[in-house]
C-alpha cells in the first residue's frame, strides 16, 4: 500500500479539471496527468510486471479463462493464478477485470494488439 497522503494532490487535479471547459480539454489533461501519478511511476520503476504477466492480462483482455491461458502459455494452471495474483498487487486491484481496464489505461497492453 502506498504510504503517501493523496487527498491535496486529489483536491488540486479535481480543482484544475473543474476549470476546463470542453470535454476534449478535460480528457487531454486527464491523459496528460496519468503519465506523473504516483502509481504509473511506481508502475514503470517499482513494481514491473512481467513479459508473462503482461501476457496473462493479453490474454485476459480477450476473454481467456485460466486453463485456456494456461495452454496458450504452455504453463500450469496454478501459474497463471501465481501470474494474476501478483498482477493484482501490482495494479493495486481486485478482479482480474479491474487490472485488464488499469492495464489498458496505463498503456501496458493495448486491444487488438499481441503483446
């Protein structure tokens, strides 16, 4: 769990997304900010997800259940749920659904492209 306070750096993004008129200003702020969140750096220097991770939530994104994962990754299927398991901790989730949509926010993995 991230130790740092949120709530100012919170109060002060809501305050600046307020004063944005369109709502092509505000999804271009929004897709500017992601990119310095505390959890994207912590994401992109702390906590890197595998190649086989990645290749877990792929896989998940195209509605893969964990025995199907499993023989497309030529593992067991305790793996894959080794593989989702510290896929959640590291995307701060609950559900395997969370971290796919977190997943794709962040840029890790992309529909319609193979990872």
């Amino acid at each position: 769990m991230l130790s740092t306070n949120f709530e100012p750096i919170a109060a002060q993004l809501l305050s600046r997304l307020n004063r944005l008129r369109t709502k092509q200003q505000k999804v271009q702020f929004l897709a500017e900010t992601i990119s310095i969140t505390p959890l994207y750096q912590r994401l992109l220097f702390d906590e890197r997800l595998t190649s086989s991770e990645v290749a877990c939530l792929y896989w998940a994104m195209q509605g893969k259940r964990t025995q199907e994962t499993a023989k497309l990754l030529g593992v067991s299927q305790q793996t894959v749920k080794n593989y989702q398991h510290a896929i959640l901790r590291k995307l701060h989730c609950s559900t395997i659904e969370q971290a796919v949509f977190r997943a794709i926010q962040l840029g890790v993995i992309q529909p319609g492209k193979f990872h």
